[in-house]
C-alpha cells in the first residue's frame, strides 16, 4: 500500500518516494517482499505517484482517492482477479522490514491454516499503532486503533504492524464488509479482523523477534531513527563479512556498495550507489565516494570527494581536500592534497603535486569537455593547471606553477613560469607609508 501522501511528513515529496540510504522508502518494501517471492506484485498508488511507481517488474493498482488502508487494498482486486492463494499485505512506509520476517510470517500463516494472520510486535517505546484485542482462550478478538480505543484496550501492549498475510476469498469477502465507522471516517483494513473472526473463521497472529522491523514511518523523526537502523543493520553485515568499521555510528554505507574484507572505513565517511571497495583499501575519515571503485591497499582522505566514474587502482592515493571525477588514477599514483582532477587518465607511479587541476570544460558553448591523458610515471609541480584536451607523455616533468596547453612529450621537462619580480617601495609609493604609532 503506497497511496497515501503523508501530510506528517510535511513535505511536497509524497512520503513513500523520500530517501533512505539511497533507496526510496517504498523501494526498500518491495525489496523485501520480493524475498518473499510473490507473484504478482502489486503496488497500490495514488494518482500522484503513479509515474515514479511505474516499472521494476511491479503491477500498479490506482487508488483514485485516499479513503483508507481497506480502500487501498480493495483498490489491488483487479490487478489479482482471479488469484486464489494468500495475499501478502505490506504498508509502503515500513522500511524496515525484511525478506526473512515476511518468510516467516507466511510459513506461520499456512502452519495454522488461519484465513488471516497479523504480524504484530510489542513495541520498546510509545507507538500510536493499533491494538490486538484477545479473548480470554488467547485467540484473536479484533484490532482496535489507537484513535478509537478506550483507556484499558490502549494500555494493551501487542500492536498491529499492518502487515498482513490474508487468504484471497476471505479478504476480498471482508472488505466487502467495511463501514467508515470510526474517528477518521475511513475504511480501515484492520475491520477485517473482526468480521472474519465475528463470520467464525480463524485469525492467527506471528510476533516478531525484532521490536523494529514492523515500525513504519510517518514523521522526519521516524524516517531518521529508520535510516539508522538501516545503517545498523548494513555496517554489521560488512563487519561480520571481515571489513573494519571504526565507528559504525558515524558511517554511512548505501545496500549497494561492496566492501571487500580487510578494508577499513574511517569515521564520518558516506559511500554510496556502486561504490566498490577493495581488499586492504583504507578510506577515511571524512570521504564521500559515489560510484567510485577503490582498488586494493588504496588510501583515500581524509576530507576527500570521489565523484561518479572515479577509479582508483591499486595502491593509488586520494588524499586531503582532493576531489576526483570520471577520471582513472593508476596503480601507485598519488593525488596527495588540494586538487581537483577529473575527465583524467593517470598512469602508473605519478605523482600530481598539490593545487593541481585539470581544467576541462569547454571554453566554446557546445563543446565537449575535454579529456587530460597523464602516463606512467610523471613528477607535476605544485600550483600545475592541466587545460584539456592534453597529453603528457611517461616519465615528464612539469614545473611548479605551470598552465600545461600543449601536448608534453615522454621524459621532457616542461613549463618554466615567470621569474618573481620585485618592485620595492611599490605599495608605500602608490598609497602612502602608515602614520607612526
């Protein structure tokens, strides 16, 4: 269910599309409910998130108007005519769920051949979710929202996660059932219960281990407790794969960067998209890799950008205040402070001395930008602009201070800037010597 816009948020951006860890929200429940190999896959979508909801292998299902959570999954019937198994039912704000749990929570469902069965938890802090109301054998009574509950059904403590595991006939039977008959005037999903268990049919429920896998998000302060799970849960996965994380709780890794063990991440680091980090690569602290490959025994930071296209091969360094785009650094070069390189290609055992730039872009309107080729082995000075397109040849020298225009060739020295010139007294002479004290 991803129809609702969520007004909590108190954004323009429908709460299921904001970001965690460089997936949307609801990116993160379809993931995992595709662990739990459904077939098809329906999202349900409001008018407005429709387009961004589009492809991924998804079936949308439009609710025109958010009536509901029972709305929103009446809204899917269509998109299932015809299914006859069990209905996985997800809310697209719950990112943190996982393949596993939803796994379980199926293989529950078919072990008590229940027609519904609730995922529930008992939450380690206050949560306005809904209450699973029992009767005194233990079964299942019926779920009772916060906003509709009395004083002794509030002080419950199992809460409704919205996760849901139906059989089609029943649900589609329930939902045929629901009235708008509570404080929000809504069609709530959670009515189901009570009918199925009113029409005598069995409701299980399935408790998770886990306190916040079930928690949704409504507010910014939910969706940044969320991320750090998020984040929690992915530093562990690469600690117990034999990479060393510093600090895990200032660093700050996207689900689809590889790690390879013995790397280290030094704190305050954010690696994301297709970052790939290499064995015995040492990155940090204060780095910010996007889609960037470290290689092997690279060192990068600390205070270092790494932009999309960056390559680092073997034993190459990146170092302080150095920013790198589209650009291959050789195995053993080092960019060690202050530069910014990028549309490069450095060969191997360069060295790029500090404050060097390659200046690429294009000074004619629709140019392209150009490329700086640097080979094997080259000594730039200090204070060196490269102005692409340019070729500097193995083995070059470049003097300190140079603007590099033309191609230099293997084994030359180039550059040589101006001699300082000195003009004494200028200053006193153009604007007056300062009065004594």
């Amino acid at each position: 269910m991803a129809g609702g816009l969520g007004t909590r948020m108190k954004s323009e951006t429908p709460k299921h599309l904001h970001p965690l860890l460089g997936r949307r929200m609801v990116d993160w429940v379809v993931e995992a409910a595709r662990g739990a190999g459904p077939d098809p896959l329906v999202v349900v979508t409001s008018p407005e998130t429709q387009d961004a909801l589009a492809g991924d292998g998804v079936v949308l299902a439009l609710q025109p108007e958010a009536r509901g959570t029972g709305d929103a999954v009446a809204a899917a019937r269509t998109a299932l005519e015809g299914f006859e198994g069990d209905v996985l039912v997800l809310s697209g704000d719950s990112p943190l769920l996982t393949a596993e749990l939803l796994q379980e929570l199926v293989a529950a469902h078919r072990q008590e051949d229940a027609v519904a069965t609730l995922l529930t938890f008992e939450a380690n802090r206050p949560l306005p979710y809904g209450r699973v109301l029992r009767n005194p054998d233990g079964s299942v009574r019926a779920v009772v929202e916060e906003g509709d509950a009395n004083d002794e059904e509030r002080a419950v403590t199992e809460l409704n996660s919205s996760t849901y595991v139906f059989d089609a006939a029943a649900l589609w039977s329930a939902l045929g059932q629901l009235q708008p008959d509570n404080a929000q005037g809504e069609l709530y999903l959670t009515d189901t219960i009570r009918a199925l268990v009113d029409a005598g049919r069995r409701v299980g429920t399935y408790l998770a281990d886990d306190p916040e896998s079930p928690v949704g998000i409504n507010t910014r302060v939910e969706l940044a407790h969320a991320t750090a799970v998020l984040r929690d849960r992915i530093d562990e996965r690469h600690m117990l794969a034999g990479v060393t994380i510093v600090d895990p709780h200032t660093t700050w890794i996207e689900p689809t960067v590889e790690l390879d063990a013995d790397a280290v991440v030094h704190p305050f680091t954010v690696l994301r998209g297709g970052t790939r980090v290499g064995r015995g690569a040492e990155v940090g602290p204060h780095v910010v890799a996007v889609d960037a490959e470290i290689g092997e025994r690279a060192l990068v930071g600390p205070f270092c950008y790494l932009r999309p296209g960056t390559v680092l091969q073997a034993g190459a360094k990146a170092g302080t205040f150095v920013e790198i785009k589209n650009s291959t650094i050789g195995e053993g070069t080092k960019v060690p402070h202050l530069s910014y390189i990028g549309d490069a290609e450095i060969g191997a055992e360069t060295n790029v001395g500090a404050g060097s730039i390659t200046v690429n872009y294009p000074h004619e309107p629709g140019k392209p930008k150009g490329r700086t080729k640097i080979g094997r082995n080259v000594r730039t000075g200090v204070q060196n602009a490269f102005v692409a397109p340019l070729e500097i040849g193995d083995d070059a020298w470049i003097a300190v201070g140079t603007v590099v225009t033309d191609d230099v060739p293997p084994g030359a020295l180039a550059g040589f800037a101006p001699r300082q010139v000195t003009k004494e007294g200028y200053v006193y002479d153009k604007h007056g010597r300062p009065a004594d004290d």
